[in-house]
C-alpha cells in the first residue's frame, strides 16, 4: 500500500516538480552557452545592447528558476499535503484501505526524495553552466574531483552515517514542522489561517530553544566544535570529526521529528475534523 | 441477513452543538435505506462518522462489526456531499486510481458507464461541468463491488434528469448482497427506490420503518409521511 500510495504521491507533486526542474536545466545549459558567447568575443569589442540584454536576461531567469526549484517544490508538496489530507480531497484519501501512518509516511519520504532531486538538480545545474561557458575547464574539474576525494579518504562509515542521518533529520524536520502545523490547525472551526502562522512562529520558537540550549552545551560542558565535518587542504584531510555533542544534538533532533511526526498522526487519527 | 452497520448511543458534538444526540440504529444487509431528514438533522454527521471521517464524541458506530478503519474502507464505498477527486486528474486516471486501492473497483462497469455518458476519458475534471463531475464521482463510487455504499445527498443539486439517471445508475451497479444508505431530503425522487426509511431530526432517529410497512400501516407514501412529520 505504501508503494502505490508513493507512486500517486509522486505523479501529484511531479505534475508541477518536474516542469520546474526540466525548466532550470534547460536555462542552465542556455545560460551556459550565453556567457561562454561573450567570453568568446575579441577582448575590445563590446557585447551589444541586445546580446547584453537577452543574455542577462537568461542569466536572471536561470537565477529565478534555481530559487524556483527550491521553494516551489516545498510550497507545491505543503499545500499537496493541505489539500490531499486535510482539504476536499481528504474525503477520498481518508477513505483509502490505507492507515493513517501510511498516508503519513507516502507523503514524508517522497518529500524528501523530492529535496534530494532538488538539490542534486541544482548541483548539476551550477556544474553545467561551469563547464559549457568554460569558467571551468575539464581538467581543472578532474583536479577538484581529486581534491574531493583525498580530503574525503579518510572517512569512515561512521562519518557518513552522521552526515546522512543528521541531512535526512533536518530535511525531515522542516518538512514535520509543517505538516504539524497544518494538522492542528484545522482542528479549529475559525482563524485556521491565524493559528497556522501561529503554530509556526511557536514551532520556530521552540527549535531556538533548543538550538540556544545546544550552544549552552557546546560552550559550557563540552568545550568543542559541534557536528560533523572534515578540515582539510588540497593535500588530504588534518581532521575529520564527528563529536560526541553532534550525537545528543542528532538524538535532539529525531527526538523532536518523531514528536511532530506522532502529533500530526494523532490529529489525523483522532481530530480528523473533515467537517 | 446480517447486521452492516450498527450505532450504540452514538453523540456527536461540535462544541456546544450537539448533531447526534446518542443514537441508536442498525442497519441489515441487502437493503437500500434512505436516511431522512430537513437541513441539519445530521445526515452528513452519521455518514462521516460511519466513514470515520469524524471521530464520536461518545459511543460507539460499527461497521461489518468493526470500528472504523482501513479494514472496513476496502468494504465500504462512499461518496460525498463534495467532489473529492483530484481536479488534476483525467477520467483514465481517476479509474486508474480506484483501480489501483480498490481491489473491488469494476473497470469494465466504469468504462461502460462513461461510454453510455459520452464522457471523455481523457478530460480533466478541472475543466468539466459540476454536473459531469458528480456524475464521475457517483460512476466510480457505484463501480465498486462494496459491501456497503455510503451515499450523501447523490442527488442534490442536479437537475431531474441527471437525477433520474444517477438513482438509475445506483439501482444498476449495487450488488444484492450489499447495502445502500442513501441521505437525502428529496424524497419522492428516491421513494420507489428505498427497502426502508431512517427519520432523522435535530440528531435523534425519529422512525426507522419498512417502505412497505408505512404504506401498509399507516396508508401513506414516505414523502406524504415526511411532510406530516416534518411539518414546520
């Protein structure tokens, strides 16, 4: 059930998704092609106003289409959630052979399979326009490449769980952090608008909390940088951390998604309020 | 004959306003029951929460013996008061859909009663008329094999045309084994079609009798008896 529910969501929010990113590509290859048309002209001559402008235009868009792609999709997937769970469509979905944890969970994990398209979409949208206008030759890449993967030799499988699990739980958490907010408040017969923006401000609010609490530990008790990462130079890695902190922090955070998770759940469970 | 649904003093609240005030009914299989009742009544109300679309505030509503829940959403087929179906999707692809989650959702039935309506597959619901798109709705909740349909107001707001031909496509589609509660307050439209009629007002069951029994007892058609009750 999980899967079919998966695949509907995925055609729902891909009707909107895709033709964002297809459109992003598209502009990163133009874009690519404008710049390496100016850079291809002799050193005196100046681009004409039209060339100048059409090209500047393209840039622009290109811009656009980047931030386009990572807000449209978080906005097309919360009002998704809105409409399909909680809107008119609820009447449909809510009576599926489906329970409400399944409902819940089709709609997390696709949303964050979406982030990760997203966000690997925008990586190679940069690297197109890098590479068709010649800011970045080939071989000039390759050396990156190389520098990554030095810098990146000496981790461990240890490292790389931290750094997915702390990436899907901060993914995860704005996108439970909305999904709460959007069930709670339509347990309210009036001002559901005025209670969603409230429970964000709350929600937000509550995260500094915790955030301010953290910086507290760090400062006072372990007396360490925080997190996961790796300084290093172009001749490998001098420190590659995960600290000890970083796992209370990562335990924070879950702690915290897997309590949004279970209230929206009890919401739609108990509070379903289709009205 | 086996019990489908049964309500023990079941309330429902909305804040102060109390919509069901602990009823009690039963309905058997095989039956076609017209819920009854003015605006406000409760009619949606009973629907919903058989659905369990709305959670009681206190008793109980059981379907097939069970709570409400995923298990009795396969066995039941319901439709609502609104059109729930995404307005994004094609006819195809509203079938697609039933047909991927309902495992009792008849294709052929639904493909058959789309040809018979000349309606194009291919259409989006976005951009037909209220009236195709209810008639879509009713289509593919009828193509379903269910144990038990769950009709609110299936005929409001259309005209008598498209009303005689969705009572047609009810009476056509549900299996004799099944049960068909249909709420309405039209209801000489739906009388000759009704086993059985629930009076519903300000959330109480006022009368739960047999079609033939009211004519037969009482000398009275059910719309004639709706009137007296109903008087304001």
């Amino acid at each position: 059930m999980l899967g079919k529910l998966m695949k509907h969501e995925f055609r729902a929010t891909g009707r909107i998704a895709l033709p964002l990113c297809g459109i992003m590509m598209a502009l990163s290859i133009v874009a690519g092609m404008v710049i390496r048309f100016w850079e291809g002209l002799d050193g005196g001559r100046r681009v004409s106003g039209w060339q100048g402008m059409t090209g500047s235009i393209i840039i622009i868009l290109y811009g656009m289409s980047i931030f386009a792609v990572a807000i449209g999709i978080f906005v097309v997937l919360m009002q998704h959630f809105k409409r399909n769970l909680l809107g008119d469509e609820g009447y449909l979905m809510r009576m599926l052979p489906a329970s409400v944890h399944e409902l819940l969970l089709s709609k997390l994990f696709v949303a964050l399979l979406w982030y990760l398209a997203a966000g690997v979409l925008i990586a190679l949208s940069v690297l197109f326009v890098a590479l068709l206008s010649g800011m970045v030759a080939t071989d000039e890449l390759a050396k990156l490449w190389d520098m990554v993967r030095r810098a990146l030799s000496g981790t461990d499988a240890g490292f790389w769980i931290a750094w997915c699990l702390g990436s899907i739980g901060g993914t995860a958490l704005c996108t439970l952090l909305f999904y709460a907010d959007f069930a709670l408040s339509q347990t309210f017969r009036k001002h559901k608008v005025l209670y969603n923006i409230a429970g964000v401000v709350i929600f937000i609010v509550l995260l500094r909390l915790l955030f301010a609490f953290n910086g507290f530990l760090d400062l006072r008790v372990f007396g360490t940088p925080h997190g996961v990462g790796i300084i290093g130079s172009a001749d490998g890695p001098t420190e590659i951390f995960v600290t000890r902190d970083y796992f209370v922090e990562l335990l924070e955070l879950y702690a915290f998604n897997i309590g949004l998770y279970f209230l929206t759940w009890a919401v739609l469970k108990f509070r379903p309020n289709l009205e | 004959m086996s019990t489908i649904l049964e309500c023990k003093a079941l309330t429902k609240r909305y804040g102060a306003k109390e919509a069901l005030g602990g009823i009690d009914l039963t309905l058997e299989t095989g039956r076609i029951v017209g819920l009854l009742g003015p605006n406000g009544s409760g009619k949606t109300t009973l629907i919903k929460l058989a659905c369990g679309l709305l959670t009681p505030t206190a008793g109980e509503i059981r379907i097939m013996g069970e709570k409400p829940s995923k298990t009795t959403n396969a066995a039941v087929s319901y439709l609502p008061e609104r059109i729930a179906l995404p307005l994004w999707m094609t006819a195809a692809q509203a079938m697609d859909f039933y047909g991927d989650f309902f495992a009792d959702f008849r294709r052929d039935a639904a493909e058959d009663m789309l040809g018979k309506l000349n309606m194009e597959r291919t259409q989006t619901i976005r951009t037909m008329s209220k009236g195709t798109r209810e008639k879509l709705q009713l289509i593919l909740t009828m193509s379903r094999a269910a144990e038990l349909y769950l009709l609110d107001e299936p005929i409001g707001g259309v005209d008598p045309a498209t009303r005689d031909y969705i009572l047609k496509t009810i009476l056509t589609n549900y299996s004799e084994n099944s049960t068909v509660l249909i709420s309405t307050h039209l209801i000489a439209d739906v009388e000759q079609a009704l086993d059985e009629v629930v009076f519903l007002r300000e959330g109480a069951v006022m009368l739960h009798e047999s079609v033939d029994a009211i004519r037969e007892e009482k000398g009275k058609s059910v719309d004639e008896l709706f009137r007296e009750v109903f008087a304001c």
